[in-house]
C-alpha cells in the first residue's frame, strides 16, 4: 500500500503539472512503479475522481491548436496520437471540430499575424515555397493554403 500511495503521489504531482493521458500517464509511472496492475490501479482510480479525462484532454488540445493555428488536419491527429489519446477519442473530437472550423479562414489569419508582409501575388516564388512547406507541416491542406493565397488578389 506505501508503494502504490507514493506511485499515486507521483502521479497527482505529474498531473499538477499539466493535463496528461491515460497511456501518457501510465507510461511515464512505469518509469518508477514496476507492477502494472499497480499502475492501472492509480489510473483507474484518478479516473473515477476526475483527474484523467482522455476525451476532455483531447478536446482541449484541438480548441487551443485550431484556434492557435499551431496546427490542423494530419499533424493534429499526430498531436494526439503522441499524447496517448486513444484512436477514437481522437477520431470523434476531431470529426466535431471540423463541424465548426474555417481552414482556411484559419490559413488567411496566421498568414496576416506570421507573414505581415508576404504578398502572394508578385511575390518571390521561393519565399512562397518556404510559406506553402511551413503551412503544410502544420498540417493545414493544400487547397484551403492555395485558397488564402489567392484570396487577396479577388478583393
């Protein structure tokens, strides 16, 4: 019971730090608890009070990278994945995010905020390369990326 309490006390400390994810947190309590039912017994009794939320945690994960434009699309889903968030969570957080987000509206204001004083049109076609490849490693499509870019020269 001492041991799995300091594992427990591990674990609430890992967790007052930031929100973590089930196989997040377990994976790093392997680290100093050796018995796995003692680690799925401290994960599944954080659970029952509150403190791991997977579905939670995802959903706040994709709110601030959407509305951060940190990322979007496959590298989000990556995001998650590399956070413990089970395929599914993942799955259906990021379906009802897509419901109500713009990308390319998304596109247009990191452009604005990041790149001031790239004009597309006319501009060097290799800065636009470089803004196209750093878009595209966000995660943002292709298409909605084409789309912000013409965007200026329809108005």
């Amino acid at each position: 019971m001492g041991r799995e309490r300091s594992g427990l006390s591990h674990a609430v400390d890992l967790l007052s730090r930031r929100d973590h994810a089930e196989a997040e947190l377990a994976r790093k309590l392997r680290r100093t608890v050796d018995d796995e039912e003692e680690i799925a017994r401290i994960v599944a009794r954080l659970r029952e009070l509150g403190y791991l939320d997977d579905r939670r945690l995802a959903v706040r994960i994709v709110e601030a990278a959407l509305a951060g434009g940190r990322m979007a699309g496959a590298r989000l889903r990556l995001e998650l994945q590399r956070r413990g968030i089970p395929r599914a969570i993942a799955d259906e957080v990021l379906h009802a995010a897509a419901g109500d987000y713009d990308e390319r509206g998304a596109v247009t204001a990191l452009l604005s905020r990041k790149f001031p004083r790239f004009a597309a049109e006319g501009g060097d076609p290799r800065e636009k390369r470089r803004i196209v490849g750093w878009l595209q490693r966000r995660g943002f499509s292709l298409s909605a990326i084409l789309e912000a870019l013409r965007e200026p020269a329809e108005d």
